[in-house]
C-alpha cells in the first residue's frame, strides 16, 4: 500500500508534465479519490490507507488539503512508488484529467461513499465524516459494471 501524500505528489507532477499547467486542490481531492476507486475496481484492494471525508464539493484528503496550504505543495515530500501506481495514475489521467474541477466535484456527488458521508449536512457545512471503505467498494464494483455494459 502506498503512502497518500507520496501518490499525491507523483500525480501532481505527472499532471504538470502532462498538461503543462499545475493543478487546483479541488482536482487533486477528486482526481486522488478516482484514483482509489480505480484501484479498488481492478486491484481489490485500496491504493493507499488515508480515508476521504466528505465535504460539499466532494471527497477530501486532509493531507491533500494541507499540502495545498503551503506555498509549494509536496515539495517536502518524497516521490516513490511503484511502477504499477503510475500505471493506474497515469490511466486516471487519461480518463479524468482533462475533466474540470467543478465536473469531477458533480460526479464525485454520484458515489454511494459520498452520499452516505453527507447524510443529515446541509448543503454547505463541510462536514467531518469519513467515506466508507465499503461504501467506496460498492462504488467500485458499480463503475466496473457500468464500464463493462459501455463496451458491450
């Protein structure tokens, strides 16, 4: 299992190298979160152990949130992981980084995991609920097959 702000890092630098532009903190959050899912969808298992919460526009990391508060985000953080995490990073890229923020926040309000974290919030209070890691698993599974009926 890789280390979430390492994955964070490696992400943002492959986004910067790709789209030669750097990334808001609000992609990042979704981006990080579509990238767990992928892994749950095709590994089983989570890419990294840091829980999201669920606040208004979406799943949040609280380290993601406090890299984006420094004024060089990652810059005091290492950049390892596996071939295989750049690999599904960089197929998280392919399906999702040209996606605005604002889109990605939209389809992150889809997920189960989401919903059942804002339940009983209103609208605009951030809230503090973890998503559910089953929750993001039936999210998983519910993509997958969605996915799989596109390509029949």
């Amino acid at each position: 299992m890789e280390n979430s702000k390492v994955v964070a890092k490696v992400l943002y630098n492959m986004y910067q190298d790709r789209f030669r532009c750097p990334m808001d903190e609000m992609k990042m959050h979704k981006l990080m979160y579509f990238a767990q899912r992928e892994s749950l969808m095709y590994d089983k298992e989570p890419l990294f152990e840091e829980s999201f919460y669920g606040w208004k526009y979406g799943p949040v990391l609280k380290s993601v949130r406090s890299q984006f508060m420094t004024p060089q985000p990652y810059a005091d953080v290492r950049e390892d992981v596996s071939s295989e995490t750049k690999k599904l990073l960089s197929e998280v890229l392919e399906r999702y980084g040209t996606v605005s923020s604002w889109k990605l926040s939209s389809l992150s309000h889809d997920e189960l995991s989401w919903k059942r974290a804002r339940q009983g919030l209103k609208a605009h209070d951030n809230g503090d609920v973890e998503l559910s890691m089953n929750a993001m698993r039936l999210d998983a599974t519910r993509e997958l097959a969605a996915r799989k009926m596109q390509l029949s």
